[in-house]
C-alpha cells in the first residue's frame, strides 16, 4: 500500500532524512521513533503529500506521489480522502464555530448525502456528543484531539497518519485512544516517544537516528532489550518495556 525507496529531503541546506525506504501493508499498524529532528514529522508530512522528497520516491497504491500527480485536481481529491494526517497540536486543524460543524466540514466539501447521521455516529463513538453545539477553541487538550481525529475519520480515509496523538491526554483518554486505534481497521503510521504505549498498538517499530536515517525496522520489544540499538538512536535505557 505505502513504499518510500531512498527519500532524501532537506529544509533549505538542512538534511531532513536520508536515503529512507520501508515499506507499510494495508491494515498494518507502525510506530515511528526517534530524538528531536531526527526526521519524524518529515516522514509524516510527506506521506500525506504536504511535502515532496527531494530524492526517490513515494508510493501509495502503486501510484507515485509527488506534486505534479497531486495538481490533478481529481486524483488530489482522492488522495486526500485517503490519506488524512492528525497534527500533534489539534488547535491548527480546528477552525469551524461548533464541534459538528468541526465534523461535518469535510462531508460537506465532498458533497455527502447522510452528514448529520454520519456526525452523530462518529460524535458517539469518540463520545464527544454533548460537545456538538460548543466552540472548539473552548474544549480541552484531550477534547480536541477527539475532534480533530474524528473529523478525519468521518471521511472514511484508508491511511490515518498520527504526529505524537498521545500527548495532552490525561491517562483516562490515553487509555481509550490507545483501546480506539487498537481496534481501527486503518492502515496507521504513529510517531510517538512512548514505547510502553506503543507496545499495546503494535509490535513493528521504524527507529529514525540522529543522522536522519532509517536504522531499525523491526520488532519493538527486541529493540527496546537492546542497550546497542537504544543508544544508537539516542535513547535512553530506562525506556526498555
């Protein structure tokens, strides 16, 4: 479903990523791991098309994405209802007056037929239903991730890309997204800094390093026993689960 074969990308002079490749099934679930500006958010942005490498080539569906492809207004209307990327900060997603319009914005640019029931089940199921009629700007760090990841969802999209979706959550709602995505028939690419939740998501793990490359593709439990592969990606021993 999802290839990358030796990206490269900088930011200006800056190196970003390195000669990267994996690959990612359809329904499979991955973290991605490393150190601050190790490449993380990159890869993520990239896989949702808000960036394009400067080297190699990304696939999804067998179809290379790149700007070009996604000038065709056509087949960026289909990608972009495929593949959909949650924001570490969900306050830069949210921008309509009330939580259901939050919801309904994307059915309604997609001319959807059944966006009230479709609002109501998605606001069910992520149990935000009394916050349909309140502001966003209002809400807590947690309701605002529900939100925000809802109003992705309600779309159908085939690939969920989540930028650290763990962080300003309580333990009660880091609890349930985890017990939420656990269950998601998605294909989802994670970043996250915390093995010990990412343990109850998945068992492969992609380990960015310092130098922007790709260093471990693998089994997250066998990594996080490894005092060699901790430090080779700078971090800490105490993580080990």
């Amino acid at each position: 479903m999802i290839k990358l074969e030796h990206i490269d990308y900088k930011y200006d002079d800056n190196p970003a990523l390195h000669d990267v490749s994996f690959g990612i099934k359809k329904g499979e679930k991955v973290i991605l791991m490393g150190v601050n500006g190790s490449g993380k958010s990159t890869i993520l942005k990239l896989l949702d098309g808000l960036i394009f490498a400067r080297k190699g080539n990304y696939y999804f569906n067998n179809e290379v994405i790149n700007s070009k492809i996604l000038k065709d207004k056509t087949f960026n209307a289909y990608f972009r209802s495929r593949v959909v990327m949650l924001f570490q900060k969900p306050d830069v997603m949210l921008f309509n007056p009330t939580v259901y319009d939050e919801l309904a914005f994307a059915p309604r640019q997609l001319g959807k037929k059944t966006i009230e029931e479709d609002v109501e089940y998605w606001a069910e199921r992520f149990q935000i239903t009394h916050l349909l009629n309140k502001q966003p700007f209002n809400l807590s760090g947690g309701e605002k991730k529900k939100v925000a990841l809802a109003s992705l969802l309600i779309i159908d999209p085939e690939v969920l890309v989540l930028d650290e979706p763990f962080s300003y959550l309580d333990p009660k709602t880091t609890e349930w997204m985890v017990e939420f995505l656990k269950q998601l028939n998605k294909t989802i690419i994670i970043s996250s800094h915390n093995l010990k939740i990412a343990s109850f998501l998945t068992r492969r793990l992609l380990v960015l390093s310092h130098q922007h490359q790709l260093i471990y593709d693998g089994d997250l439990k066998t990594f996080s026993a490894s005092d060699e592969k901790l430090k080779a990606a700078g971090m800490f021993t105490h993580l080990k689960i």
